[in-house]
C-alpha cells in the first residue's frame, strides 16, 4: 500500500488508523494531510519527514499546530517567501533564523521591516537591501526619516 492510498483510506473512514501510519509517514504530503484532515492534530510520527520539506513545514506549522514548528525551521528558513510569511502569520514576530533568506529579496526585505520588526533591518537585511537598491529600498530609507 502506497502512502496515498494509506491516507485516502483513512480519510475516507474519517477516523485515524494506527495501522496505516507507518505508510503515511513515509511521505510529506500524506503526513501533513492526515494531520489536517483526519487527525486534525499533531502527527508526531510525520513530524521528521513533514519538516525536511519547506513548503509542507510552512502550512504544518500554520493549519496544523497553529504556531511554530521548531523542527521544520531549518527547512523554511532555507526559503525567501516561506520565511517571511512564517514570521508575519505563524510567529507573529522576528524569524532569525530566516532573515539570511529574506534579506536576499529587496521586496520582502522591506514588508520584513515594516510589518514583523516594524522598524529598522539588522545589519545584515539592511546591508544586503541596499546592495539591491532599487524601489523598495527607496521607501524603505524614506520609511526610517520619519
């Protein structure tokens, strides 16, 4: 039994199989779905392959857990865009371990000052953003004169 037919069966149960979990962990995308939608919970047991891929540890953490996901961190800090929604929506605050990652992209270097730190980058984001000087960094200097 493959992991898809493992959570379909489950899912269409609508109740958790114990039996079954040991296939559905097997794979990221079927570990996060029967979080959601049958467990509607916690997957300890998916935890460790959900967290080596960015995207699946990004929505863990936001429909699932609704919080942080400290081991699917590595994985979404790895990634620009995940970062910064991780930061603004999951923690509601500063991702350190995600600002490398950020501080890449101009356009959401900037969205990273004003709606997460709501203030001044740490040097590095502020370093990398005018190496990149186009618009954002524009308004993003403008933003700090007042």
């Amino acid at each position: 039994m493959t992991p898809k037919e493992a959570y379909y069966k489950a899912y269409n149960l609508g109740l958790r199989i114990p039996e079954l979990e040991p296939v559905i962990l097997k794979d990221a995308l079927y570990s996060y779905l029967y979080a959601k939608d049958v467990i509607k919970g916690r997957f300890v047991l998916g935890e460790p392959i959900i967290s080596q891929d960015t995207y699946y540890s990004y929505y863990y953490a936001k429909h699932v857990i609704k919080g942080r996901f400290i081991l699917g961190e590595a994985a979404i800090s790895q990634d620009t865009f995940y970062s910064y929604w991780y930061a603004l929506y999951v923690i509601k605050g500063r991702f350190i371990l995600g600002e490398a990652a950020i501080s890449q992209d101009t356009y959401y270097s900037y969205f990273y000052a004003i709606e997460v730190i709501k203030g001044r980058l740490p040097d590095l984001m502020h370093n990398q953003m005018i190496l990149n000087n186009n618009e954002y960094t524009k308004y993003y200097v403008k933003m700090l004169k007042y």
